[in-house]
C-alpha cells in the first residue's frame, strides 16, 4: 500500500531561492527529503504559505509531489519572527484539506513538520485527525534566545509551543547530537523519540569542478589566495569574524580574497539586506574594501563554482543546529574551517577535512587559515578527505531511507488494531506489518549500503593476504554477531577446502572480561585486548546499534594509537564512533533490531565475499596484493545532462 505523507514547513518553500534572510538549509531540507521520498515510493504534499499572489493554490512539482500553497496572511513575504499570527489560518486550512483526503480515501498515514510553527500546526491535526507527526525543528527557540538575546525577535509563545510538541510528537529528529543533547537538557525530551538524522548534499548538483574553469566562469584571478563564506546575510552567521580574520592575514602578509555570496537580491543591496550594509561598513573601516567581495544573492546551480574556486569555504556562525553549506562545500573538495558549534562540529572533521574554531575568535580563525596556506600539502589533502567524507556519509538519499524508516517505526507502533476484525486477522496484520519494516530496512539497505560492504570485504581481504588478523568486538547481541563472524571465518562459511582465516573476537575470553571489568572498569575490555593484540596491518571490526558504547570508542582510540585501520558496522546516525572510524557500514534504521538482522546479513555478505575472493587466488592466504583490487572511497559522479531528483539503537 502507497503511504501518503504530509510534509509541512510553514516559511520555507522548497521553491524558495537560497541565501536570504528566511531562506537557507530548511528550503533544501524540505526540497531534498521531499524527491527522496518520492522516489522510494511515497506519495508527498508539502504544505507552505503562499507568499505571492502569482503562485497557484496546488502544483505538481518532481516526481508527482505536490506542492499546496497555503492562503494564510497576506501573498507577499512575511518574516518568520511575524508568522505565528497567521497560523490559525493555516492550521485550518490544512485540517480541512486533510479531511477532505480522508473523504476521498486519500488521507495522510504521518505528517513530517519542520520548524515550531509547522510542529504547531501538526498537533492540532493530530488532535482532530490522529494523524502521528514526526518533526524537526531546524531550530530550538530557547538555543536561540541564549545566543541572540534581545535580538531574538521570535515571540516568547514559541518556548511553550516547543515544550507542547516534544511531548506530544511520535518522533523527533535530531540533526547532530548536540541538537539531541539540547532537546532532552532543555525540554525533557524522552531520549527514545529522538532519532539522529543529519542533513544531506546533492552530489548531482554539488562536485569538484577544476579551479581553473571555476574561477575563469566567476572572474577570479588563479593567482590570488580565495576564501568563501556563503549562507544567510543575518549577524548570528559571524561574517565579521572572517572579515576581520582576512584582515590579519593581510597583516601577515597572506593576502587574501574574502567572496561573500547570500542576500535577498541579486546584487549586495544594503537596504533590501541590512547586515550586508553593517559588514560593508566593517570592510571600510578595516580597510579591506579591494579585498572583499559581496555579489549578493546566487542561483543554486552556479553554486559549485564558488565552492570549487576558493581554496577554503569558512563559516563562522554563533551557532549553527546544522548548517548544509559545509557539506556543499566538502562536497567540491574543499576543505571547511567552521564554528565548533551544533551541526558543524558534527560535519566537519577537525584535522582531516579542516578545522574547528571558536565562534567569534578572528584571531584563531586567522591561524589556521595562513597554516594551510603555508602548507598546501595539508590544504589538498583535507580537500581529499573532505570529498571523500561527505559522498560516504551525508548525502540526500541516506538520509530520505533513514526518515522513511523512522515514518515505519512511527506507524507500526501508532497502528489501532481494528476491532471489526477477527483478533487472529488483526494479529496476522501486525506480524505482516514487522515483516514489511524488515524488508524495507533491507531493501533500503542493499540501495545505499552494497558499495561499503564491497569496500570494507576487500579491506578484509587485503588484511589477509597481508598476513594480518582481524580483531572483532560488541555488546549485547553484537557481542554476539561478533562471536559469530569469528567462527565463521576461523571455521569455514560455504566453502569447504579453504584454511582458517586469523579472526579473534575479543568478547570470547570471560575470564579476562570479567576480571578486567571488575577490577578496573568495563569501558577499557576491549582497549586493553586491542593494545596487547594489535599489530599496524591487522582490522579492527566494532559492531554497534548505536555507535555510542564507550569501551568501543576506546577500542579505537587504542587501534589508532597502534595505526590499525577501524571498521564500523553501525546502524541509525552512526553515533559517535561514525565519525572516528576509517570505513563505515551504517544501517540506515532507526530500530535496533532491524539493524541486527541487516548487520548479521552484512556479516554474512563479508565472509562470502572473502571466501570467493581467496578461491580466485592461486595462494589463499599468502597472495599476491596484485590481485586484490584495492579498497577506495566511493568517487563523486559527475551528473548527466539532467539533474536527479534529488542515520541510535
């Protein structure tokens, strides 16, 4: 059956054009989710208001979404801070418009609101309708308040409003783990509605063009040093930060072009964008009017090649609950020094694919700035992993299968047995209904996860062929999966003639465990294995529902300290350990045992391919590495002629 989903996002359309004031992330959210959905199956109505009188109440957008333009307040463009009023109107207008679906045997299964005012409107629909609601807020108003102050202008209505939705919302999502820490700190959130799903990048829209072509297209001379802040023109952002930062460097004699791309209008008009008139003014006073640049408001489709031309893409907000643009921006293969606030410290990888600074601190932005730029080596190489880190983890179409799976979860547990039928029949439906949530976390799965299980089978392989040995941890069931892949592969999985492969898996030795345990501390059992054990070509394999257990986390700091490579098999977001292992296969579900039967699957898929791998081979074990084919990061694609639609257990 067709599930039909209402996505609602009050001020942010996915029509909307990038950089103003109310435009940014949430547009390309709510844009991206929506193709993605579409394409899985999903029926999709995003609901925004109409904000000119030229749009039509109902249009058909990309792959059959519809795009309902909600008569509330006046047709013209409303500040957010000033919507709330208008959201009686909406709200009505959207419960009428639903029961008219229902009427029509038409009606939504979930409603996905993004922002407070959209969450509000949601409530009040699951009130008359019982239609659940998931939401993400993009941004908590009393983050807000503690970073802006009186310049907060949003009504202090919305605190409660918030409060009211987290407790009454099916499911919450979290864009980084600070957005989570904060919902359960500040809100009493209940930590197992909070599902951690980060953001994405279109890779279709989003790749390395090569400096040369990018600045011949924009007029930028290749040989001057080019920084790149693009985003919101709003004071939170920090741009003076990185003005005032390009103003040391030229006090070091690191000349730089600062290019500042966002505004409401194509050119940098300081009456239509006040805050491009404030930073205009900074520039004359530092005097730096020849070398920063605004050129206002830009298309998305030129974007990339402001990316790819500048050496660097910093952005230096106060805060920030997530922040696309550095994703964009990694995605060109360049490199990103950002605030180490909120979504940023999530996304960018300190001392791998950049930096992370202090908001408001020019002088330590300025550091690292003429650091990469006296050492270009560095500067190319966090270019590389930068690439090579978002293709793996943040891209649109993770993300859609990770909010799909928690729509399932949501519905599977929201789901009124119908007392009409027969209890057996009711009873039949649900178990069909936990099958149907299996199968689509691995048809899910084999989508967005056969290119890392390929990846990480050949890391395996080569580690064999290397004379190395594979170390194995979990806990809980993993401890047991990782029980099982040892055996498998020091045992024999299909095929019958082949020697032992060298597996240990370090929850087998109980003595050691529970005496370690006891006598020093549970997070250190495996840290101390790995370090006695460990040898520089050996793997380490940590499984994970969550990716949040310490003595896993410690495991590889332990097989880093040793330069042993660490693969995570991992579900939802990843957690912590996503981001400090070399290889990851994340399953994308919400559920923990969802992602146990997907990671066992995995398990399996890896001790067949190896196995197939050493029968191609004269010498099983002791082979050539010639004929392994090496294991490497997915490489971007370059699109087509026409532009795609575009993870806690």
């Amino acid at each position: 059956m067709t599930k039909r989903i209402a996505i609602i996002s009050e001020h942010a359309s996915p029509l909307g054009s990038f950089g103003g004031t109310d435009s940014g992330g949430q547009n390309v959210y709510v844009g991206q989710t929506a193709k993605q959905l579409a394409a899985l199956g999903y029926q999709v109505d995003v609901f925004t208001r109409r904000d000119d009188a030229a749009l039509p109440e109902l249009m058909l957008w990309h792959n059959g979404i519809r795009i309902i333009h909600v008569p509330a307040g006046p047709p013209e463009p409303v500040p957010k801070e000033d919507l709330l009023p208008h959201m009686g109107s909406f709200g009505r207008y959207v419960l009428a418009f639903a029961r008219r679906q229902q009427r029509q045997n038409e009606g939504y299964h979930l409603i996905h609101a993004n922002f407070w005012m959209s969450a509000l409107v949601a409530s009040q629909v699951k009130q008359h309708l019982g239609i659940p609601f998931v939401v993400t807020f993009h941004a908590l108003g009393k983050v807000r308040r503690r970073h802006q102050g009186q310049a907060d202008r949003f009504p202090n209505e919305r605190f409660a409003v918030e409060e009211q939705v987290v407790e009454i919302a099916d499911g919450i999502v979290a864009e980084c783990p600070q957005d989570r820490d904060d919902l359960i700190q500040l809100y009493g959130a209940k930590a197992d509605k909070i599902h951690i799903v980060p953001c994405g990048v279109d890779l279709s829209e989003f790749w390395p063009v090569p400096k040369a072509q990018a600045r011949a297209t924009l007029g930028l001379s290749m040989q001057e040093r080019v920084v790149l802040q693009l985003g919101r023109m709003v004071p939170r952002k920090g741009v003076d930060t990185v003005i005032e930062a390009i103003a040391m460097l030229a006090q070091q004699n690191l000349p730089t072009r600062l290019v500042v791309v966002g505004g409401e209008s194509p050119l940098p008009d300081p009456e239509k964008t006040p805050e491009i008139g404030r930073l205009q003014a900074l520039t004359a006073k530092l005097g730096l009017q020849d070398r920063v640049t605004f050129v206002g408001q830009r298309q998305r489709e030129v974007l990339k090649y402001f990316y790819s031309a500048a050496d660097l893409f910093v952005t230096t907000p106060w805060y920030e609950p997530f922040g696309i643009t550095p994703l964009e921006a990694m995605a060109c293969g360049t490199p990103v020094i950002g605030s180490n606030v909120g979504g940023i410290k999530f996304t960018v990888r300190d001392g791998e694919t950049g930096y992370l600074v202090s908001p408001k601190a020019a002088g330590e932005l300025c550091d690292r700035i003429a650091f990469l730029y006296r050492h270009p080596d560095v500067l190319n190489l966090f270019g590389r992993q930068a690439l090579r880190h978002v293709t793996r983890q943040f891209t649109w179409p993770k993300v859609a299968s990770a909010l799909a799976s928690i729509y399932e979860s949501v519905l599977a547990k929201t789901a009124a047995p119908d007392v009409s039928v027969d209890t057996t029949e009711a009873d039949l439906a649900q178990m069909e209904a936990r099958f149907d949530a299996a199968i689509l976390a691995l048809r899910q799965s084999r989508r967005l996860l056969s290119g890392d299980i390929l990846a990480v089978s050949r890391r395996l392989s080569q580690c064999f062929s290397r004379g190395g040995k594979v170390l194995v941890c979990g806990n809980g069931g993993s401890a047991a999966d990782a029980q099982h892949f040892a055996a498998e592969l020091v045992g024999r999985f299909q095929c019958q003639q082949r020697a032992g492969l060298p597996v240990m898996a370090l929850t087998a030795d109980t003595a050691l465990l529970t005496a370690w345990a006891n006598d020093v501390g549970y997070n250190d059992i495996f840290a101390r294995q790995v370090s006695t054990f460990a040898q520089p070509e050996d793997v380490l394999v940590v499984i994970s529902t969550s990716g949040r257990s310490r003595n896993l986390i410690e495991a590889v700091a332990a097989a880093k300290a040793r330069n042993v490579h660490c693969i995570g098999l991992l579900g939802g977001s990843g957690g912590d350990l996503l981001t400090l292992v070399d290889e990851a296969i994340c399953v994308p579900s919400p559920d923990p045992q969802r992602i146990q039967e997907v990671q066992i699957l995995t398990l399996h898929l890896i001790c067949e391919w190896i196995e197939d791998d050493l029968q191609r081979s004269d010498r099983p074990v002791q082979r050539s590495l010639a004929s392994v084919p090496p294991a490497k990061a997915i490489e971007t694609p370059r699109p087509t002629a026409s532009v795609s639609a575009s993870q806690s257990g």
